[in-house]
C-alpha cells in the first residue's frame, strides 16, 4: 500500500456519523474527502490539474443518428419525406447535428490538454466540423460503395435498403468514416467516443485512425477488431470475429511503450478474409488473397495466396520465404 492510499484510509477511519446517515453503512463526508484527496493529491490524472467537462457520448448519440439520416434522408428519417421537404429535413437536420459537434469537438480538444484561449479553442473546433462538413458529400458516395459492395458479397442481401437499415456491418462503416474524418482533422477523443459508440451498437471495434479503402464489406460483423495502423485496400471483404492486430509493443529502454509505430497488418485489394482469422503485425496480406477461418497468421503471403489453418500452422515452422514459396506453389496449382 503506498503512502498515498495509507492517507486516504485515515481518512475514512473514525469519523462520526450524524443525524439520518447516523443508521446508514457509510459515511458520505469521509468519502468524498477521500475522493477529493485521491482525485486531486494522490491520484491526479487532470491535464495540469484542470477541471473541463468531457464530451457527452450521449450528444455524440445523437449526432450520429441526425449526420446518418441527414446522408441516408429515406433510411434514417423518422419524418414523412417527400420532394418538397427533403431538401428542408437534410438542411435542418444537419444543421442541427454540426452545431451540436462543434460544441463536442470543443470539449474534447478542452479535455485532452489544450491550453489555449477558449475563443482560440472554440475557432479551431468550428473549423474542424466545417472541413469535416465539406467531406459529407464525397463520404456519402464512398459508403454507397460498401452498401453495394455488401449487396454483391452477400447472397442472402436481396436489396440495398435491407443492407443499410439492418446490416451491423454497415453501420460500423457509416460510424468508422465519419470518426476518421474527423480523426484526420483534429479530433482524436471525439473520434475514439464515436468508435465506442459503433463498438457498443454493433460489436465491431475499429480505429478511428486505421486506413480503409472503398467498396468495403464486414459480413456479420460481431467480434471483428480493427487496430489503429491497419491498412486496407479495395474491394476487401471479412467476416465476423476476424482481428487485425499487433503482435509486439516495443518499448524504450525503460519499459515505457512506444506510441504511433506501425504494428498492423497491410491487406492489399481484393483480399477475403473468412470468421475467426487472426492477423497480426506489420505483415501483408497479398492482393487477391484468401484468409481460411480461424486462419492464425504472423507472416506476410503473396497475392493470390489461400491460406488454411494447416498452411498458417506450418509457417510457424517455416521462414517467410519458404513459406511463401509454397503458398505460391498452392496458387499456381488452383
């Protein structure tokens, strides 16, 4: 026990307890002196002390829902919609929803430590949302890309409607491009949140900050985790419980991690990657390749690889170049 929690143990030892709270289990004054002596002496984690209020998932909630039916207006509107009011609706309705992320972007730039005049902070949020907002077009006919690209990967999809309002996949896609976008621009925690949003309504996990291409399919979507450095091309397409992760975290001579290194893997267009595959490092992943499900993979293949688990088992017991020599033996033989 450090000295620090030795103090906050004294101070929630012997103090006498008064009037209603007489007959209750605790006692409310010691606890919130020792939370105050743990929050602001012992155990501080506030940028330089400060005190700033974090951005609201709740708000961010919202946001989400009004940006996607302000791009998707006949999907995602609650409203009676027809020609002579949609144009309003989108208007308003994204009007609404940027106001509303100023003020989130704001907070979060705040509660990560900038320490710059309010009105230099509020500037520079407004800023972000308007280059983001400028963005919304050229997002939106990337995401028809995906909801076709699902359209054509999946067999039992019998229209695009039925894809955007009920396909998980999809809406962790939606949820992922906007929070790169503003990720790129700026706003990291908010980016983070708007992840944890999509985590929480889909049971799909990917970083903001990871690089996805166009025409970009997760099928099924649950368990799925995509990690901050992933690079991914056109056209690829994975199923559920399929993680791209890393395999080490270097650290400096002291132990302390090291941050912002590539440690993801690299899958090249065209690429299928089937349920329960697990890939990890700095590796790629050839194009037109396919991944076999629950397929352990820490070494790169060539294009046009089919890796099965059996083929995944014996390159750990094999170099990447004889491993990739018999891959490509495999593929000519296909």
């Amino acid at each position: 026990m450090t000295d620090a929690d030795q103090d906050i143990k004294y101070l929630l030892k012997d103090q006498d307890t008064a009037g209603e709270a007489s007959s209750l289990r605790w006692n409310l004054d010691a606890l919130v002196s020792a939370l105050k002596f743990s929050r602001e002496v012992s155990h501080n984690i506030r940028p330089k002390g400060t005190l700033t209020q974090a951005p609201s998932r709740e708000a961010l909630a919202r946001v989400l829902e009004d940006i996607s039916a302000a791009l998707f207006p006949t999907h995602y509107s609650q409203s009676e919609l027809g020609r002579e009011n949609i144009d309003y609706f989108v208007g308003d309705t994204l009007n609404r929803a940027l106001l509303m992320l100023v003020e989130q972007v704001q907070r979060g730039l705040l509660f990560a430590g900038d320490t710059r005049d309010h009105r230099e902070v509020s500037n520079h949020a407004s800023s972000i949302v308007g280059d983001f907002a400028t963005e919304l077009p050229c997002i939106r006919g990337v995401l028809v890309g995906d909801v076709r690209a699902a359209y054509h990967g999946d067999p039992a999809a019998t229209n695009l409607y039925e894809i955007l309002l009920s396909y998980p996949g999809i809406t962790a896609t939606i949820y992922y491009r906007l929070a790169n976008s503003l990720y790129k621009r700026g706003a990291p925690v908010i980016a983070r949140l708007i992840s944890r949003i999509a985590h929480s309504k889909t049971g799909i996990d990917i970083h903001p900050g990871a690089d996805i291409g166009p025409s970009f399919f997760i099928d099924h979507g649950t368990g799925v985790v995509i990690g901050e450095t992933t690079v991914i091309g056109e056209r690829v397409r994975i199923y559920q419980a399929v993680t791209l992760g890393a395999r080490s975290f270097p650290a400096d001579d002291s132990g302390t991690l090291l941050k912002g290194g590539a440690r993801h893997p690299i899958i090249e267009d065209d690429v299928v990657i089937y349920a329960g595959a697990t890939i990890l490092g700095r590796v790629t992943i050839g194009r037109g390749s396919v991944i076999g499900g629950n397929v352990w993979l820490t070494q790169s293949v060539p294009p046009n690889s089919h890796v099965s688990q059996v083929e995944a088992r014996n390159s750990d017991r094999a170099d990447e170049g004889d491993f990739n020599q018999v891959l490509q033996l495999r593929s000519r033989e296909r």
